[in-house]
C-alpha cells in the first residue's frame, strides 16, 4: 500500500530558513540562533565584554584626540547593541514554552 506522504515543509531555501516555525519579528533570527538561544545570548554578553574592555583600553591608552573617543563610542555602541540584542534572545527563551 502507498502510505501518505505528510511532509508539508516548504522545500528549498524558504523552507530551511523557517524550520523552527517563527511568528512576527522573531523571523529575521537565524534558525541556527533561534534554536539555542540562550547559549547565543551567552556568546553575544561575552562579545559585549570584550568590546566594552577595547573600549575602555582604547580610552585609557589612546591620547587625547577626536580619533581616540570616536574608536571609543564605536566599540561602546557595538557592545550595547550586542546586550541588547542577548536580551531580547534570553526575553524571546524564557516566553516560549517547554519543548517536549
């Protein structure tokens, strides 16, 4: 007997890219980050630190010239923006339920 094929994934890349299902803005996750996010977010918090200690070493070490702040508040707004975005990775983990 032929048994029913229920494979209704989407083929091609369109469907890789939306394997684990997503709703609304948390499509533009990278499936890979999506499905362990809360080790991302541990990577993005470390990135974070590093970024803030160049900056800091950066501040310390650099003179006192336009060169040396604006390397500064670079790598400050990178690292701000990387806790933010582990943040919303550890929000979007703790909301979603128990997978089985």
């Amino acid at each position: 007997m032929n048994a029913h094929n229920d494979n209704t994934a989407p083929k091609g890349p369109r469907g890789w890219w939306t394997s684990p299902p997503r709703s609304g803005i948390r499509r533009i996750i990278a499936p890979w980050e999506y499905r362990h996010l809360r080790a991302w977010a541990t990577v993005r918090i470390a990135a974070a630190s590093v970024l803030t200690s160049l900056g800091v070493i950066t501040l310390a070490f650099g003179g006192n010239d336009w060169k040396t702040y604006g390397w500064t508040m670079l790598f400050l707004a990178l690292a701000a923006a990387q806790v933010s975005v582990a943040y919303w990775f550890l929000t979007i983990a703790r909301s979603e339920p128990a997978g089985t």
